[in-house]
C-alpha cells in the first residue's frame, strides 16, 4: 500500500500524464500512478545503482515494462525534451530539488506541473519556483510515522491564471502580524492561508529546534553568536505570535 505521502503527490497528478519520476528509487509512484491512469506513460530516473535496480525490479514484477522506462542518470538528464509533461521529485531536500531542476532547465519546457516534496529546504525551493517563472498553485501539510512532509504544486506562470506576485503578496493576519514575502516562502504562502494542525505541530517542532541552538549559541564565544541569538529569538517571536492568530 502506498504511504500516504505519495499517495498525497499521486493525487496531483493529472489524470492521463505523462509522467517522469526523478529520484523514484523503488519506482512505487510511477506503477502506482500508472496503475490508476494518472500516468499513462512514466519515466523513473535514479542516479545510485542500488535504487536504479530496485526499480527496474519493480516494474519488470508489476508487468508495466511497456509503459515505465526506467532510467539511470542525474536528475533530468534522463528525460529527451518534451517527454514529460508532469515530473514528480519526491524525498530530498528543497535544495537538492531545485539543483535538480536548475540543472535540467531545458527539460522543462512543455511541462506543465510539478509536484515536488522536500524533506528540508522548502523555503529555497518555494524561492526557486518563484524566480524561474513557476507558481505555486497548492501545497499540501501531512504528518507520517511521526515524519512531517510538505507537497508543492507548481505550474508554469503562463499556464495559470495565479501569479506569484498574488501568491507571495505581504498579509496581515488576526490582529494586525504582518507576513512578509520573506516568511511566505518560509511558511507556504498557502499552508499559511488554511493551516492543519499538521503545520502548527511543524512550527512549534521548527521553535524546537531553533531553542537548541539558542542554547549552543549561549556557549559559544563565536563573535556572531549573539547577533545570531537575538535573530533566532525575535524568529521564535514572531512564530509565536503567528501561530496565535492562525485557526
Ligand atoms: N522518490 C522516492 C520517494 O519519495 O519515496 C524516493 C526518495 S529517496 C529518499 C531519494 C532518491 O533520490 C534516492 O533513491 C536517490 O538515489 C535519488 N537521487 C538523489 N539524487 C538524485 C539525482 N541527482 N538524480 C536522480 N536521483 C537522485
């Protein structure tokens, strides 16, 4: 059974795609998405061997050896120009994704979604999408085996009737915090609009993590270390009184 995070980035494929899955390891999505006609034809690309075959594996034992190729290589290099018009990148960080994207830029023209999960680094793929003509037309929040996952949907600017500059637009929430293009794409413009109490549990987890380094801040005699502490504590703040005005 698919975990529900893919079953989440699944969901967003359009129906009849077809789909290119970077860094697919055992190839679960594209059979799956093939299997429920989201794809109608898929690439799996990895770049380890060790995935690589245990994708091949996957798709020889589910009979779809027809429909999914799966190929070795790094990132989009494996697709030919306007093979794909749906790619999926799935469990790595935001700033891995956007290399992958970076790097493969040509690959991009005649797609016309992208459904990107980030482990880490959303803020710098968000950042990424935002300065290379794609909008961010959804993101998704859920929580899994303990694990918090975010899904990005992004189309190309031409392709919808959204533009980034509404999406990031500065907005003010509950009485009067204001959230700046800049906490947008560390947020989600969207999972700011209609927060889960998945996306709470992130960002108190998120206060978490920036309290140990406040701490190890507090031993170091770095030069910077409290400049970097007061920036730390006024983001802590700042979080804080976000999460006070959100649902
Ligand atoms: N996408 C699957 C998922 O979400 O369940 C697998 C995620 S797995 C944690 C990340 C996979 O990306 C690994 O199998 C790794 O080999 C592959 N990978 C990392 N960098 C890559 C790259 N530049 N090109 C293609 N695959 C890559």
């Amino acid at each position: 059974k698919l975990s529900r995070r893919l079953t989440k980035i699944l969901e967003k494929i359009p129906r009849g795609s077809k789909l290119a899955d970077i860094g697919s390891d055992h190839a679960l999505l594209p059979v799956a998405a093939v299997e429920c006609g989201a794809a109608v034809q898929a690439v799996a690309g990895e770049v380890n061997p060790g995935p690589y075959d245990a994708a091949v594996k996957q798709v020889i034992e589910s009979g779809m050896t027809d429909v999914i190729s799966v190929r070795k290589g790094d990132g989009l290099n494996v697709l030919s120009a306007g093979e794909a018009d749906v790619i999926t990148i799935a469990g790595m960080g935001g700033s891995l994704i956007a290399a992958i994207l970076d790097r493969g830029i040509e690959k991009l023209a005649g797609v016309r979604r992208l459904v990107l999960q980030p482990n880490v680094g959303e803020d710098i793929l968000r950042r990424w999408l935002h300065s290379h003509g794609w909008v961010l037309i959804e993101e998704w929040i859920l929580e899994e085996d303990g694990k918090i996952y975010e899904v990005l949907v992004a189309e190309p600017s031409d392709a919808t009737d959204l533009t980034n500059e509404q999406v990031y637009k500065e907005r003010t929430i509950g009485d009067g915090v204001r959230l700046s293009a800049d906490w947008l794409f560390r947020m989600g413009p969207w999972l700011t609009q209609s927060p889960n109490p998945v996306f709470h549990d992130k960002w108190k987890s998120e206060m978490e993590k920036m309290g140990h380094i406040l701490q190890s801040l507090s031993r170091s005699d770095l030069p910077t270390a409290a400049d970097k502490a007061s920036e730390i504590r006024s983001d802590i703040e700042f979080i804080q009184e976000v999460l006070a005005c959100l649902p």
